[in-house]
C-alpha cells in the first residue's frame, strides 16, 4: 500500500465524490477499499505540508471509512478519543477542502472540536476521556422521553489511551449499567493482543451476529431455571469459552461483552462485525477490538512510529522532515542534557516520563541510564504519585510533563506531593502557548494552579542558561517539591558549556537598570521585554529589566526596591490570569506600596482558550511582543500619541 507517484500526480476520483458521509452509503467494499488508499494518499500529502499527527492517522484509515460506510453519522455519536487520529474523519465529514489549513492560524484544529463540526461529537485533546463521555451520552439518550431511535454512540479509543486509569473508571461504571454503547479498542502497537488472522475475524463475527446472541439469551433463560450454583457456573463456562479463543476476559470482567480481535485494515472481516454490532440490541456496553498498524501504507512512518507519531513538513518521498535552520538547541533538548549530566554526578537521580520520551527528552536519558528512566504510560497521576513514593525514599525523582498534562495530577500534586513536603521536581515543558496544537496543549495555567499550593518552589526559564542553573537547583534542592517551567522552542544561543552554579532560592535578578519603569519577567518573554525596553529608552522612558525567576517565593526585597524606585511596575508571564502578577499585586497591596501612587500593571495571557497559529503570530495576538509591552507601558503612563511606537522596535 505505497503511495504511488502516479496517484500523487493525477486527482483522486473517489474522494472527488464525497463530502459526506452519506456519500459513502451505496459504495462495495472494493470501492471502500480504493477510498480508504486515497485518503491515505491525501492525508500524507496534507500533513507532509502542515505537519501534524501521522502514524495514528494512516493506521485508522479503513476503521474510519468502515465506521461511517456503517454507522449513520451524525445521529449516531462518534467520539475519537485524543482527537488526533481524526484526520480521516475530518476528510469525510464536510472538511476535506479546509484540511490544507490542518492546524494553521485560521484553519481547522489538529484534534475533534464540537464547535468547528456537528460530525466532531465531543472535543478531545488529552487522552482516555472517551469512554466517560459516550457513557454520559449513552445514558442521556435513554433518559430522553423522545429518544433517537436506534441511536448509537462509538467510542474509538487507542494509541495508548488505554494505558490511562481514567478509561477503566469509565469501562468499571459502565459496565454496571444497561446502557448500550460500542468502545472500538484501536490496538495500534500490539500491546494487548498476538496477531490475528482469518480464524480470530470469523468467530468474531460469529459471536457478533444476531444467531449467537438469540442463542446466548436462550441459554440464559434455561440457567435461569438452574440451581443458583448450576447457574453461576453456565455463565462463567460461556464468557470462559469466549475469553479463550478471543483473549477478552479482562473485559468481560468489567462488564463489557468482548468481540475480536480482528485486522483493522481488512474491510472484509471490518464491515459485517461493525454492522452486526450496530443492529444489536443488546443493552450491555461492547468493546470491539480491532488491530491496526501505526503508520500503515507509508514505509517511512512504519519503520519510525515514534518520530513520525507527530511530525513537522516532511518530504513526501523520503520521509525526511525539514530542519528548523537554527543550530540553536530546544528548551527540551537543553533540559534533558542538563538532566544526564547531573545525573552521571548523582546516582539518585530519575525520570518519569507519562508515555513521551521523545516529547520530553527522556529518550536520551533512558538510553544513558535505562535503570533509572521509568515510563508509566498515560498516566499523569500514577506518575506523580510514584514519584512521590521514590522521593520518600530518598530518591531525587524528576517528572517531566507537558503543562497541560500536568493538569491531570492535580489531586496527586497537593496530597501526595506537597502536603507532605517530599521533594519531587517538577520539569514543565511546553508551557505557555505552544502554536499548531492550539488550545488543547497549551500550558496557560500552571503558574496559576501551583502558586496557590502551600510547600511549592515555582520557577521559570529565562533562557537556556538560566534553565541548566534551575536543573542544577532542582538536583540540589531536597526541602521541597519544586518545579521548573519553560517553553516549546528554542532558546537564545547563549553558551551554556560551563559549569553552572545553583540559584539562590527565592531570588531574582535585575538584568538592565533604568529609573522610570521597571518591568519584571518571569518566564520566556525576557528577551521581547529587553527588546520593548531598549526602545523604551530611545522615546525617553528609562526602564528598568527584572528577570523574577522566582514566582514561589517571591523575591519580595527586588520587588520592594523597584516598587519603591520607580513610577510604574509592571509583570509580565506565558500564564493565566491569577498567576504570577496577582502573586506581585497581593504583595504590593499587603505592604501598602500602592498607597504611594505607584502604578502597577500586569501583562498575561488573555481570558479565553487561544486557537491554534504560529507561536510567534499566537503572541501578537495574546499582546505580549515587545510592540504591546511598549504600548501597555505608554498607555499606562498616559502617552496618548501611539502610532509611531514600531518606529522605536
């Protein structure tokens, strides 16, 4: 199933011919079959121009076309859950001419997104939520007085969002309940089950069909006539037959009646199961567990499922992505280096990674120290815990994680991480915005919702310099549980080959000095503000530049001496109202320093849920170049005329 230069060359002629997917209704398999390589083609193309997810998208091609060709869309509910396999589902659902905008400014997201399609039934982003909401919806359409008839609600679940606890909870409560709802297990890296053939694909249609299921309620019926012990014994003999020749008796216990596994490429063996499922009526949940390969029909995605999970353009026929241009090394990069070399010096430390090793740049470490790299799959709050439990014993644990993901551990962080003062290091990439993956991803509020945590140290990166220092002060550092924020990116350039020292905890620094305005950063946007400064200087506003470093605790004396010195203080942070700012207004009010008629500002990201663009044009939106720092400053001070502020940038 390559793709074919001919194919590249000529346009496609059944997807010409779908916009919907009641476009699908009256095709045969081989026609469903020529379509699913089509959009395989088309999908490579589109993201190969805008980047994007890859290797889950090419593998859930014919379950998507199979899933719509069966199902009737949108009536029928359908939840992708993570949303990042959904470009297939995307191209068949009325966006196939916006998918050349996939994940840029003003384009459509990478992920589902309720408000962009009535096909997309419920937004995801982050993993494992799938299975709770089809259940809540499951259950609303059978509270419903006027119900759909024969409405069904599927749930695609996979590329390991199984490994998250949160799906078992779900899977736990719904198979208490008689609600009908269909979980499609996408098994996309073998984890769960062996390979499967032809055999597997024909009792999993037999045990799908209506004879079977007729026949397993007639048996239920005689049993019920059994003795209570008879009884119980009948019932575990058939779901044991069944476990043992489809390996589902996980899933069973749960609850769910078990179907599978079969080939999920094969439309064959896809199509009669899929519509034997969707004429049930069977009102216990059913998991359907189809095995797909990541990456399928494109030998470059196949060979590399880790680096072509998520990828940016890439050269169609090679495979080979496009370099950046800079020779500047990532935050990521510079952590995870900074990580292994403190680590050769101190054998207690090690890294917990929720199933991104590449995302975080724990690969490197694991390949140096494998013994002391642990990967919990998609499992923020076992992870937190976890290290909780290493750092009790002594260990110096490192968690590294997205911002946004981090959200998830949020119980774990106050109970068994700072209420009990151990010392776990946070490491939180990604934060602030992060471009193409948009609102999903963005790691807008983790200053805000661990500021308000008793016992935690917070930090952010300047630069890389400053980020190798807060490694070091991490590894140093036992009182506390602490964490050490930076952005996607890449850092200035500095040299960051000398040996670095510790930080002084608490403490921040002033980086230029000036004596009308002092605006302190705290995070990634030192250089805009050096920047907005600099030009600040030439219109005659001297300015002073504060790197905060610190927003818990505060460094109160360098606030103190700028509050007092100057005529406006302003702050400046990639985070959410309620973080770092507030923490300087609560500081300044309390001490009375606003008494003496001090202005006082804050610059943060706006009080919405910012769309997907470049980080660079997501920033000018935000007002937080060095043009709107120039501008909040002069509006602040009352200078009225700001047309010619670009002049002075």
């Amino acid at each position: 199933m390559k793709i074919s230069e001919q194919n590249n060359n000529k346009k496609t002629k059944l997807l010409e011919q779908i916009e919907f997917p009641s476009d699908l209704k009256n095709f045969n398999t081989d026609e469903l079959r020529i379509l699913s390589s089509e959009i395989r083609d088309e999908i490579i193309n589109i993201v190969s121009k805008t980047g994007g997810h890859l290797g889950a998208n090419l593998g859930v091609v014919e379950l998507t076309v199979a899933i719509h060709h069966i199902f009737n869309t949108p009536t029928d509910r359908l939840i992708w859950d993570v949303g990042h396999q959904s470009y297939s589902h995307k191209i068949l659902t009325g966006r196939k001419n916006k998918m050349k905008n996939l994940r840029q400014g003003g384009g459509i997201s990478g992920f589902t997104n309720r408000s962009e399609s009535i096909y997309d039934a419920f937004g995801t982003g982050h993993s494992s939520t799938s299975i709770s909401a089809g259940l809540g919806m499951a259950v609303a359409r059978d509270l419903k007085e006027k119900k759909e008839k024969n409405q069904n609600v599927i749930c695609v679940i996979g590329d390991g969002a199984m490994s998250a606890g949160m799906a078992y909870e779900a899977m736990n409560n719904a198979g208490t309940m008689k609600n009908k709802l269909i979980v499609i297990l996408n098994d996309n890296d073998m984890s769960i089950s062996k390979p499967v053939g032809a055999m597997s694909a024909y009792l999993s249609r037999i045990i799908s069909s209506k004879p079977y299921r007729n026949m397993r309620e007639l048996g239920k019926k005689i049993t019920k006539k059994l003795p209570e012990s008879l009884k119980e014994t009948a019932r575990r003999a058939e779901e044991y037959a069944r476990g043992m020749v489809t390996g589902g008796t996980l899933f069973e216990e749960l609850g769910f009646y078990y179907i599978g596994p079969i080939d999920g490429h094969n439309l064959e063996h896809l199509l009669p199961i899929l519509e034997n499922i969707k004429n049930t009526e069977q009102d216990t949940p059913i998991l359907l567990h189809v095995i797909t390969k990541k990456g399928c029909g494109y030998i470059p995605a196949e060979r590399a499922l880790d680096k072509m999970h998520g990828v940016s353009c890439f050269d169609v026929t090679t495979g080979i992505q496009k370099k950046t241009g800079t020779r500047v090394p990532s935050y990521t990069n510079i952590f995870s280096n900074s990580l292994i070399k403190e680590a050769k010096k101190d054998k207690k430390i090690v890294a917990i990674t929720a199933a991104m090793p590449f995302g975080t740049g724990l690969e490197a470490f694991r390949q140096k120290y494998p013994n002391r790299y642990f990967d919990v799959g998609i499992a923020e709050q076992h992870a937190v815990t976890f290290a909780a439990g290493l750092a009790a014993e002594g260990l110096k644990p490192f968690v590294a994680i997205y911002s946004s993901f981090l959200q998830r551990a949020y119980d774990q962080i106050i109970h068994d991480v700072a209420l009990q003062k151990l010392p776990v290091r946070f490491a939180i990439d990604r934060a602030g915005l992060v471009g193409a993956d948009g609102q999903t991803h963005a790691g807008a509020f983790d200053i805000a919702y661990l500021a308000c945590v008793p016992n935690m140290v917070l930090m952010a990166a300047s630069n890389e310099l400053e980020l190798t220092r807060m490694v070091k002060t991490a590894t140093e550092y036992s009182d506390l549980p602490i964490a050490f924020r930076y952005p996607r990116g890449f850092g200035w350039g500095l040299d960051i080959s000398e040996p670095v020292k510790p930080l002084e905890i608490g403490k921040g620094k002033i980086v230029k000095k000036g004596s009308k305005v002092a605006i302190i950063s705290y995070g990634a946007r030192l250089i805009e503000t050096l920047d907005a400064a600099k030009a600040l200087d030439k219109m005659g506003i001297s300015t002073t530049v504060a790197d905060a470093r610190f927003a818990k605790p505060l460094d109160i004396d360098l606030i103190n001496e700028l509050a007092s010195n100057h005529q406006l203080l302003l702050t400046i942070e990639e985070g959410s109202v309620g973080g770092f700012g507030s923490l300087v207004l609560n500081e300044l009010v309390n001490n009375g320093k606003l008494d003496s008629g001090l202005k006082f500002r804050t610059i943060a990201l706006p009080d919405i849920f910012q769309k997907q663009n470049t980080q660079e044009k997501q920033y000018e939106e935000a007002g937080m170049n060095s043009s709107a720092i120039i501008e909040h400053v002069c509006r602040a001070l009352d200078i009225g005329d700001l047309k010619h502020i670009s002049n002075f940038v």
